[in-house]
C-alpha cells in the first residue's frame, strides 16, 4: 500500500470540503501548465540549512522524503497530492525554462512510478543525475528544474507544498559563492509573487541575527501578510533560559510580528532519524506536554494544528487569490489573441503566401477606393481613429485623402492669389493695396510652400518697368498701339511664381499620399508585408509624381508662350479699366484746373498733355496684362487641380498596388519576396499559440471547477 495509517492520520486533518474544488483546480491549472506564464497561489517551505524544513515538508505532507541533503537540497521539490481512486506515486522533472527545447525534452520524459516511499531515495537520485547533478562528480551543484512527487489516493487531499533548496551562510568545500547566489535566487523567484504564501523556517538551535530566510522574508514580502514562521527544534533550547523566553515571545507574536503568526514543531531529534511519522508524532505530543512550552497556546504548537492553520490560511488564500488568477487568465487570453491577430495569418506555405497577398491587395484596394470616393462609412474604425495634425495643415486628415487634398488645392488656389504675382500692382488700378505690406500676414499658413511676398510697386515704378520692357521688344507698331509682345513679356514675368507655387503644391499632395497608403497597407497587413509593399507602392507612385511634374511643365510652357486670348471679357474688362482712369484724369484735371475753366482753352491744352503716345500704350499694356493675369489666373489654378493633382496623383490611386503585374502574374518566388514570414514571426506565431491554448486550457479548468 501507498499510504498506512499514519500517514492517512495526517492527511484526513487536511480534507476540507469547501476547499476540495479549490485545491484540485489549482493541482489541474499546473498539470496544464500554467504557472510558466501567471503566477498561481502556492505554499512555499523555505529556510537555512539545516534548519529543518525539509521534515517540516515532510510532517505537512506525509511523504518520507529522504533526510539526506546530498538528495533532497539541491532543487526545488514540489509535492503534489490528489485525490483519487486508484493509488499510485510518480516522480517527474518539471524543466526550468530556461532549459533548451532538446533539455527540455529529455527531461520531460523522465517518469518513474513506485509502489512505495521505500524507492523514493534511489528515484530522486536518478532524477539528479538527469538533471545534471550526478553525485559522484556533479557538474553543478543546484539546479532550478523542479522534482515533482504526485502522490494519488482515495483519502487523499489535492495540495501542493514546495521545498526549496537551503540558503548557504558561507562557502565550504562543497558550497561555492555561486552555490550562495543560487540558493538566494532561486528561493527568491518563488517569495516575491505575491500569491505564494511563504513557511519559514527557524531554528531555535541558531542565533535569531543568523536566520537569513528572516531578511528575504521581510524584503519579498514587506508587509508581512503572507509569511508564517515556523520555529523548529524547541527540544535544543535550555530549559527556562533566557533564550527560551525569547522564543516563545517570538512564537506568541509578541516579537517579530507576522500577520499570519507563528508555529512551533518538534522534529525528530539526533536519536529519533529511525522514527516513522506516527513515532515522529507521539514524541512531539510528549515534549509539549510539559515544561515552559507547554504554556504556549496548543493551537500555535504541534503538527495536528498546524495542519488545521494551514488548511485554513490556504482556504481563505485561494478564495481570493483564483478568482484575480481567473481575471488574470482572460485578460492574458485577450492579449494573447490581439497579438496573434497582428501576425496575420500563417504564412509558410507558397500557397498560404499567395492567398494572404491576394487578401491583403483586395483589401487595401477596396479600402483606397473608399477613401478616394470618401466613402468614409466603409471602414469607421480606419477613417475614424486619426486626429488631424496641428500647424498649417490643421485641416489635413491624411487617412481622408480627397477632402484632405481638397483642403490642400484651396491653399494652393489662396497662395495663388495671394503669392502668385510677382509685383502687387493692383492698387494702381483700384487705389488700394490687395495685401498686407508688413510682410507677416499669412506667413505661417504659406510656411508649408516656403512663399515670398510680391514686390510693391509704386504707379512710377510700375510705368519704368512697363516702358523699360517696352523699349526692349518695340517694333514699327504705330504710336499708341498696344504691342502684343510686351504684354506677353510683361505677363511671363508677373507669373513667375506659379511653377514654384505648383510643384510645392504637387509635392504638398506627394506628400499626403504616401501618409495615407502606408496608412491603409498598415490598417490591412501585418508588419513586415506592409513595409514590402510599401517600397512597391512607393515606387510606383513615384512614377505618378513625375508623370505630375511633367504635366505641370506642359501647362507652364503653355502659359510662356505667346499671349493669346479671343475672349470679349477681356476687351470688356480692359475698356472698363481704361474708362475708370479716364474718369479718375478727367477728376484730377478739373481739380487742378478749377481757377481756369471759364477759359476752354486752356482746359484743352491741359487735357492733351495728359499723356504722351508711347506712355498711352504701355500703360494700357499694363491694364491689359493685368486682366490677362487675373482672367489666367482662374485658368491655371483649375487646369493644375485637376490635370495635374487630380490626374496624377488622387485619382485611380488604387492601381498602384503591386504595379505593373497582377498577383495572379507573380511567380511564387515573387510572392514569397512580400509575404514570406520570418522566421521570428514563424516563432512567434508558435509560441504564442502554445500560449493561447495553454490559457484556453486554464479557464476550461475554471468552467469544469464552476469557480
């Protein structure tokens, strides 16, 4: 038989039905493995050397574990129990994991089954030499696998207690600073999560200042709500000796407070190593039925009731604790699934690369055409999330590109306005000023095109530039005839700064395009595809924006040509002007002349020295050109919108997903060149598979427990 009476004894202290559920979840989500990601609730025995822990795991559990530290010390030992109808014990090594997937392996396969705890010993030797600690010449002296005896019986409860290897007060010949750093370590992974309640133990043979499992106690767990003390070896203090007083303050709680309190156990002294468990039992009754620590409350001393305090503090800490580990689990589930949706698709296979490319181009297609037809209802999570940017282009969504480029072409037809003449002239006709002259108005709104202000230009300075041009191109043109060639010129070099204006509107819009397809191939492709694709795309619109420049050169040439208009508004607008400034001499003369006009004489000399003839046609060159520019003007900034930005750069702006072929063209070699997977993602991928199942697995435990 597995269990005698004995050992049913200490286990029947420990059945509790309100805690069964409780602790065969907890024993069912570390068999599925969950602890490698979330911290579960766990006890931990822990304590110095030689301070008796390990037969203090041994009376809780009762499993005989070997009292030879050369086999029980050197790793964690994890004792599971469960409840079953048929008995059995199996020792396994659960594999650090840190350990590489063929060490990992090997040691997952190490499995030994007994039929009693008389092969404990030579198992767990077996197990050390897997583990690389051979005994007779151990290439390392601790390791951070876990030896697991799961024990199953019919009486028996589902709990699980970890031991842990000894923490070392100085170096020996067997025990190195590293063998110290180890033990430090490893005893710290298991205290600093907060759902491990933490048994340390102290031995009333050593000095209190010595106990170093104290310190890492207080240091992991500060406020001290999770930590009981266990004081072993009463039986080596002197009988009513200061020291003794000491520590029955200590066991009291009267010193060295911890919330969950203290507890004393008599364990087997020098003489008594032979003793089975119910000796073991029967001994410690007799020593606390006398002397100073009889005076000691029983429920505080003894393994019976410290069983019960057990039972009870692990009840009340997994009702506590599962259901945040529940939460925990899903919230992980959700990351994990989140982040497997941003790897996309497997994509090992040609097959697979092919489909998830096709997936990828149908989407990114129907999404640009949205956006371009501003269909904004298509894709509310896409066309919703992004903010428009703060600065001159405020208005500017680059996820909406048509009334983003919109908001673009209405800049560029202000800046046109505003900026696109290279003399501000327009106060000679009107009288007044159509700008702003401190040269600050507007700045920030044209920074974006890096803009200059036109150049003021008085009526004098304004008729030199005229004349000056004119004296350059006169031909045998009569007196007072407008010369077609200067107005030409004269418009050429007004509108200097339109092809400046266009390519940096051009540019503008280059500029929001390629924003908003890496935007869209982003939102429909993982990563790495996005950022292939993204060096296609980039290329092919490339082409689109020469294309738009060349076309802008065109339009550009056009207007550099010969200046040539049929329009009857033109004549209409020029006749206009010319009259608004006969009329305005005509005011001025007769204000000048207002002493003289009872004598018409002198009112007609007055009127034909108004002007010259050669000052008569260069200024209505001015005012022709002048209305020439302005009637161009509206021409130009509708022919750039829509043969240039439109055309080019806005419109079929899905086509420039993979250009020139088609993905039914493409060679699988060409596919695998956008969608092959790294092999991290592949890894990933994986990795995080085993995960999500892993937690899927976890919270079907919690469903099957209805807890």
């Amino acid at each position: 038989m597995v269990t005698d009476r004995s050992q049913h004894a200490a286990f029947e202290s420990l059945q509790s039905a309100q805690a069964s559920k409780a602790l065969d979840l907890l024993v069912e989500l570390e068999k599925v493995g969950l602890d490698r990601v979330i911290a579960l609730p766990r006890m931990v025995v822990c304590g110095d050397q030689s301070s008796g822990k390990s037969s203090v795991l041994e009376a809780i559990t009762g499993i005989p574990f070997p009292r030879d530290q050369e086999l029980c010390t050197r790793f964690a030992t994890e004792a599971i129990l469960s409840r079953s109808d048929t008995e059995s014990i199996t020792v396994e090594i659960g594999p650090h994991s840190r350990r590489s997937p063929e060490e990992a392996s090997r040691l997952h396969a190490f499995r030994r089954t007994m039929k009693c705890f008389d092969e404990l010993p030579g198992v767990i030797e077996q197990a050390s030499e897997e583990m690389g600690l051979n005994l007779a010449g151990r290439t390392a002296s601790f390791a951070k696998d876990k030896l697991q005896v799961k024990i199953c019986g019919p009486q028996l409860p589902n709990l699980a207690v970890v031991d842990l290897p000894g923490l070392i007060h100085a170096t020996g010949q067997d025990q190195s600073a590293n063998d110290i750093r180890f033990c430090e370590g490893l005893m710290n992974e298991y205290i600093r999560e907060g759902r491990t309640i933490v048994l340390a133990v102290v031995s009333a043979k050593s000095d209190w200042a010595n106990q170093a499992i104290l310190t890492h106690a207080r240091r992991a767990d500060p406020e001290l709500k999770r930590t009981l003390g266990i004081i072993t070896k009463p039986d080596t203090v002197l009988n009513d000796s200061r020291s003794e007083e000491k520590w029955l303050k200590i066991a009291r709680n009267e010193e060295h407070v911890f919330h969950l309190g203290w507890h004393v156990l008599k364990n087997r002294g020098d003489d008594e190593h032979a003793f089975t468990l119910q000796q073991r039992h029967a001994s410690e009754m007799a020593f606390f039925a006398s002397g100073s620590w009889a005076r000691l409350e029983p429920e505080h001393r003894g393994i019976e009731t410290l069983r019960e305090r057990l039972a009870h503090i692990l009840h009340e800490h997994l009702k506590e604790e599962l259901p945040k580990v529940q939460i925990e689990i899903q919230n992980s589930l959700t990351a994990t699934q989140s982040s497997i949706s941003k790897l996309g698709t497997s994509r090992g296979s040609s097959g697979e690369q092919r489909r998830y490319i096709n997936a990828v181009d149908v989407n990114a297609r129907d999404l640009i055409r949205a956006a371009v037809d501003n269909r904004l209802t298509y894709d509310l999570e896409f066309f919703d999330i992004h903010e428009p940017e703060s600065g001159p282009e405020s208005s500017v969504n680059s996820n909406r590109p048509r009334s983003a480029t919109d908001a673009l072409n209405r800049l560029f037809m202000k800046a046109m306005s505003e900026r696109g003449h290279m003399y501000e002239l327009y106060h000679i006709i009107y009288s007044f000023a159509r700008r702003a002259t401190d040269g600050t108005r507007n700045g920030d709104e044209y920074s974006m095109m890096r803009l200059q202000l036109p150049f003021l230009m008085t009526p004098d300075e304004a008729q030199a530039w005229v004349f000056k041009k004119y004296q350059h191109i006169r031909g045998t043109e009569f007196p007072g005839v407008i010369n077609a060639d200067l107005v030409s010129e004269l418009f050429r070099e007004q509108s200097k700064p339109w092809k400046s204006i266009a390519e940096a509107h051009i540019l503008n819009v280059k500029a929001l395009i390629l924003k908003f397809l890496r935007q869209a191939l982003q939102h429909v492709a993982v990563n790495d595809v996005q950022e292939r694709l993204f060096e296609q795309v980039h290329k092919a619109y490339k082409k689109r924006v020469d294309a738009a420049f060349l076309e802008l050169n065109r339009i550009i040439e056009d207007k550099d040509e010969r200046a040539i208009a049929y329009s009857q508004y033109l004549k209409n607008k020029a006749e206009i002007i010319q009259a608004r400034k006969d009329n305005a001499r005509m005011h001025r003369l007769f204000e000048a002349n207002r002493g003289n006009i009872e004598t018409p004489g002198a009112t007609m000399t007055a009127l034909r020295r108004l002007e010259l003839p050669a000052e008569s046609s260069t200024a209505k060159a001015l005012d022709l050109m002048l209305v020439y520019y302005n009637n161009y003007l509206k021409y130009f900034i509708d022919t750039v919108t829509v043969q240039v930005i439109d055309r080019h750069l806005v419109r079929d702006l899905h086509k420039v997903l993979l250009d020139p072929k088609p993905i039914s063209q493409l060679t699988d070699e060409e596919i695998a060149r956008l969608a092959k997977e790294p092999a991290c993602i592949a890894k990933a991928r994986e990795r995080l598979g085993e995960r999500r199942k892993l937690l899927e697995d976890s919270l079907d435990k919690f469903d099957a427990f209805m807890i």
